[in-house]
C-alpha cells in the first residue's frame, strides 16, 4: 500500500518567503506528527494531530511555523517569513494510534528545504 | 532537557563483528522502546521495539535489551553487515501520552 507522502522533495527559498510543506498520511492513520531534522542534529519534534483533538504544538519554534489537518487526513506545514536557520530537512510521519502507547511511525522521505 | 540520550554521535564495525548501540533515558514512565534506522536522503524505518515488561526482544540480527533499572536500552546487531550503515534512531514512548520521544540517533558504519 502507498505510504507516507510529502511534497516537495526540495525547496529552495530566499529569507522573507513563506513556505508551505504537505503531507499525506497513510490512509486511516488518526495520528500525524511532524520533525525537523537539521544537518548533524537529530529528530526534533515540531507539531502533533491525533484525530479531532486539539493538536500538541509544543515543539514549533516560533510563531512563524504553524500547520493544519484538515479532515483528519493532509498535513500542511507553513513557515512564515523564512530565516535562514530554518534550512532542515522536515518529516511527516503518521500512526495508527492504539490504546497502551506501542505505537510505530511511519516516516514519509521529507521536504529538504534550504533557505538562501 | 534530552528525556532520551544517545551518547554516541558514530561508531564503526568491522562486518562480520557485534554492533552495540547504546540509549538511555530519564523517564521512568516511558514503558515502549523503539528503534529506527534512517539512510541518506530517506525518511526513517522502524526496526524493532521492546515493551517494558519484556527485558529482550529478538528480530533476525537484531536484538535489543532493556535494563529498566538502569534506563537503558541498546541494540545488538550480529552479524553487522555494510547495509546496515545508517543512522540508528532510539524512541521511547509511555501510555498516558501522545509523543515519542526522538533520541539524537548514532551513526553506523560497517566496513567491509
């Protein structure tokens, strides 16, 4: 079955612009989550959607990364006037949340975005 | 504040010999363990996973370990082979939350 998609696979952007990220889920998966992973970092948690509940935006960065689910399925990412720092690559994973916490993502191949 | 720890940016292995991979974490709540490998320009894999009740958990060449005493998982992998040349993530997760927690992940090389 098809798996994680995200579009594009590589933006270049200069500093002022705003951007936008998609991500389609595995069809039925109710949780969404979003990463950044910038060069020799690890995964950094941005954003998190589980079905119809509020989502945990604890990990965005500032007030100019935002993002919506909208009908519980495509995830889009925006950022706002683009900083150079934020260069990473973005990754959009989706779960089939289940009761008791075992829970495997599924990572989609990520946006590379590089902002000049 | 890194709720999950892997304290080894790289390590490198001669093919044929043991990879040990080592985590540790500060959460005595998380309860489910997870790793995932990633390669270049790909987003990351699940691998295998542990529950907390269990202390070892077998898949193939894979093997991982947690000693919850000490909040420490690792991943055995025997024999290494090239392809398992990656970056090894370490997750940890507990049943009244919605997160998993990323580690910084450990880079693997296998040399022929």
């Amino acid at each position: 079955g098809a798996g994680v998609s995200q579009s594009p696979s590589n933006k270049v952007t200069e500093k002022g612009k705003d951007v936008e990220l998609r991500c389609d889920p595995i069809s039925g998966h109710t949780a969404l989550y979003w990463y950044r992973q910038s060069l020799g970092q690890g995964l950094e948690f941005l954003i998190y959607f589980q079905g119809n509940s509020a989502p945990d935006k604890s990990g965005l960065p500032s007030d100019r990364f935002s993002a919506e689910r909208t009908g519980g399925s495509v995830s889009t990412l925006t950022i706002q006037r683009t900083q150079q720092e934020d260069s990473a690559v973005y990754l959009c994973a989706s779960s089939l949340w289940l009761t008791g916490g075992e829970e495997t993502q599924y990572f989609g191949p990520g946006t590379r975005l590089l902002v000049l | 504040d890194q709720q999950v720890k892997q304290n080894s940016p790289s390590l490198s292995v001669q093919e044929g010999r043991i990879s040990i991979l080592n985590c540790d974490y500060t959460n005595s709540m998380f309860d489910y363990f997870l790793w995932y490998k990633k390669y270049p320009a790909e987003g990351p894999t699940f691998l295998i996973s542990i529950s907390s009740i269990k202390d070892k958990n077998e898949d193939g060449r894979f093997t991982v370990f947690l000693n919850k005493s000490a909040k420490h998982l690792s991943l055995h992998i025997v024999p290494s082979q090239p392809g398992d040349s990656a970056v090894y993530f370490c997750a940890a997760s507990w049943s009244g939350g919605f997160k998993t927690i990323f580690g910084a992940g450990t880079r693997l090389f296998v040399k022929a």
